[in-house]
C-alpha cells in the first residue's frame, strides 16, 4: 500500500538523484492554488525549457549577426556541419550508429519521406498497418500517402484494435494479424509509445514478427524518444522517427528526428525524395545536375537545415546524454510507480480507471486514466484550482506524465490529491 502523505512525497525527494535535473530546467508559475510552481505532468505533449536554451539559441544569433553568409564556415558552431554534432547524441538516444540518424524537419514531414522508401505496395502486398487509436497525423499520413500511390485507404490501410472491453493492444494479437495478412503487408507503422494509452509496445518482437512476413517495420516514436530506453539498431528497426518537443524538451515544433537502419543505406534499390542536403558534402556546392547520396541517414535530408531552430536540440541531446537513458528510466519507473499507487488508493472513490498497463515492459512514465467526468472540464480545474498542469484526450481520458528530468514525487502526490478533492471532495492523505 502507497503512504499516501504529502511527509512521504517530500522524503522521496530528500534523496540525491542524479538523474534528477530540475535546476536545470524553467518550471513555469503554478496556474493557481498554493504552491507557487506548476505540478507540470504534461511533458508528454510540451516538454519544459532547459536553461541553457537561451543562451545557446542567443550565440546562433550572434553568429549570424557577426558573421552573416560567412557563418555557414566561420561561425564558432559552423552552420555547414551544423546537423553533424546533433548525429551521435541522437544516435545515442535511440540506440543507433550515428550515420543511421539524421535531425531534420518535423515529425510527419519525416515520416512521408520515410514511408516513400519503405511502403513500396504492389498489387498484392500493398498494405500498410497502423494502431486503430493512432495519433491523428499519422493516420492522415499513412491514408494520404497510401492515396497518393495508387490505393484505396480504405482497404489498403489495416488498423490494429484492441480486443472487445479493452483499451490496449496485446502483442500475441499484433502478430496473429501480420501472420493472419502476411502476405498483403508491405509495411507495419505503429507508435512505440501509443499517445493516447501510454502502452509501450514490444518494439523488438513485432519488428521481428514483421520481417518474418516480408514487410518492413517502421515506428513512430513521438511519445517514446526520451521516454524509453531504445535499442533501434539491434532491434532492427527498418525506419523511425521522432519528433523533439514532447520528452525531447527542444520547444514547441521543435526539429525531428529520423532512423535508417545501416542495411538501407548502401542499399542503391532504395527509392528515396532528394535535395541538395542528401548529397555528399564535399560536392555539394559543385551544384551538379545528379546527386551523389551518402550512405548514411542523411541522405533522407533534403534541405539545409534550419540553424536557429538545432540549438535547443543540441541543448536538450547534452542532458540526455549527461543522465543517460537507462539512468533516467531507472527514476522513471519510480515516479511512475509511485503516482500509479497513490492514484490506485483513489481510484474507487473518483471513479477512475488507470488504463495504462501496470507491467513495466509496457509503459513509460505516463499514466492515462479515464475519468467519470468531461476530461476537458477537469484538466481546467486542476490548473486552475490546484496548479497541476494535465492533459485532457477528449471525452473522458487524462493523462498524466512525470517527466523524470524535471518532476518530482511532490508533483505525483500534487496530482493525485488534486484529483482526488476534484472528484471525490476529498485528498488523499
Ligand atoms: C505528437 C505527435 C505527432 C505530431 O506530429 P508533428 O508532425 O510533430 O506535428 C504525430 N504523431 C504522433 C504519434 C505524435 O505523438
């Protein structure tokens, strides 16, 4: 049984936590109650501001400022190579090589490029296979693009349900649909961290259980960059992507990543969409009519990428690094179990149901929780009236994220007591 008293969540946080990183990071002022700073859960959507943002993003613009076209060579964070320093800390973050990754644009911009390689339907095998509760733009994305080649999104695009009565996807039934259509599957697409339930999939057996049917496997991992360890290469991942502004903490629209695995890049079969920034760097000013690509990740990049907006990147990539991923999952999964616990001690007298799975190989550090009110209507409240900083998935799901580099164990007890005098009329200790 969770000690559910306020006394507790504050001896959880008098021990040394090195992963813990929250000097280093600006909590935004509490919307209202007591306490004069946000309980901020809702890093899932809009990670917090590091620091050392400003004063990074500030030297950029000095740069240009002194320099101007000459920047892209002299700057003291040269603009040519600019992408380059950002490969191994991505690569890094996502358990990669550094030339299977590359930082460019935003997160559904990467995944047409992707899927423009890696869905290459013929008449029979043209499928491609997403969550049923997939965020939004992936479903466009995949609808779209399957639309753009030629097939009909209705037949062609195969959505994964969970069973009658449950909310998330076993991995047992992922498989015995690819097994049950293997033969019309080119490409599987599923989010590593689903956005809406928190469940994190089994990345290395469905990516198997992919290729055993001849498909490639491609995974969108918005909500589980920064949020889960990743073992992309050794996983053999075909294609990723992420994008930076959610546990990445890189600012709102933030510049994405994108995975290649190493056996696509001196694959010449693969069709690939080009500019000038796919090609090698040491012709690329010869402006020739023919691309010479790199095998490496990069050669997906298209433009030259925007300068101004790779600093917060670079700031946040640093901080993983420094905490590392399995340090920071370490403290995850505490902060988590610990809001878990507190949340169950209520969950009768609210109403409210945890819909995230309990096993820890199948969660990050969110938590959903459906609710016996309008969802919108709460969140509202527990700013307003509590300072806790949520977010609603209307009708009736709230989602709650402790972002172990900033939030503490006084933000979970914060949450769970504002729920709780929310829809019970009482907290919780
Ligand atoms: C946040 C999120 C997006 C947002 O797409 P952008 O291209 O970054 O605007 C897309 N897909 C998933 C799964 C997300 O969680």
């Amino acid at each position: 049984m969770t000690d559910c008293s306020e006394d507790h969540a504050l001896s959880l946080d008098s021990v040394d936590d090195p992963a813990l990183r929250r000097d280093e990071f600006l909590i935004p002022p509490a919307p209202g109650g007591d306490f004069p700073l946000a309980s901020y859960l809702a890093g899932n959507s809009l990670g917090l501001q590091p620091r050392a943002t400003r004063a990074e993003l500030m030297a950029d613009l000095d740069a240009w400022e002194q320099y101007g076209v000459h920047g892209h060579m002299d700057a003291d964070r040269p603009w040519f190579p600019y992408h380059e320093d950002l490969r191994d800390p991505a690569a890094r973050l996502v358990g990669a090589l550094p030339r299977e990754v590359v930082v460019m644009n935003s997160l559904t911009v990467n995944l047409h490029l992707l899927l423009a390689s890696f869905y290459r339907p013929t008449a029979i095998r043209h499928r491609i296979v997403i969550e049923d509760r997939c965020f939004s733009s992936d479903s466009y994305a995949v609808r779209s693009h399957v639309a753009f080649r030629g097939h009909d999104p209705e037949t062609a695009v195969l959505r994964l349900r969970p069973r009658e009565g449950e909310d998330v996807l076993r991995t047992e039934d992922v498989v015995q649909t690819l097994q049950d259509h293997a033969h019309s599957i080119a490409t599987v697409m599923i989010g590593g961290v689903n956005y809406l339930t928190g469940e994190l999939m089994d990345i290395p057996e469905i990516t198997a259980a992919t290729h055993e049917i001849g498909a490639f496997a491609g995974w969108d991992l918005a909500h589980a960059a920064g949020n889960v360890p990743l073992q992309l290469h050794d996983w053999d991942v075909d294609f990723a992507a992420w994008c930076s502004y959610k546990y990445l903490n890189s600012g709102p629209g933030a510049v994405a990543g994108a995975f290649v695995h190493e056996r696509h890049l001196d694959d010449e079969t693969v069709p690939r969409l080009e500019g000038w920034w796919s090609t090698d760097p040491s012709s690329r000013f010869e402006m020739r009519p023919e691309s010479e690509p790199q095998a490496s990740a990069d050669a997906w990049s298209l433009s030259n990428p925007p300068i101004m907006a790779m600093g917060p990147v670079r700031t946040s990539l640093s901080i993983f690094d420094e905490v590392g991923m399995d340090a920071l999952r370490e403290r995850s999964l505490r902060l988590t179990a610990y809001l878990r616990g507190l949340l169950q001690t209520v969950e009768d007298d609210c109403g409210v149901t945890i819909l995230t799975p309990a096993d820890d190989a199948h969660h990050g550090a969110q938590l959903s929780v459906r609710v016996p009110v309008d969802a919108a209507d709460l969140t509202e409240r527990l700013s307003e009236n509590w300072g806790v900083v949520a977010d609603d998935r209307r009708p009736d799901i709230v989602r709650l994220a402790p972002a172990p580099l900033y939030c503490t164990f006084h933000d979970c007890w914060r949450a769970a007591d504002a729920l709780s005098q929310e829809l019970s009329g009482k907290g919780i200790s």
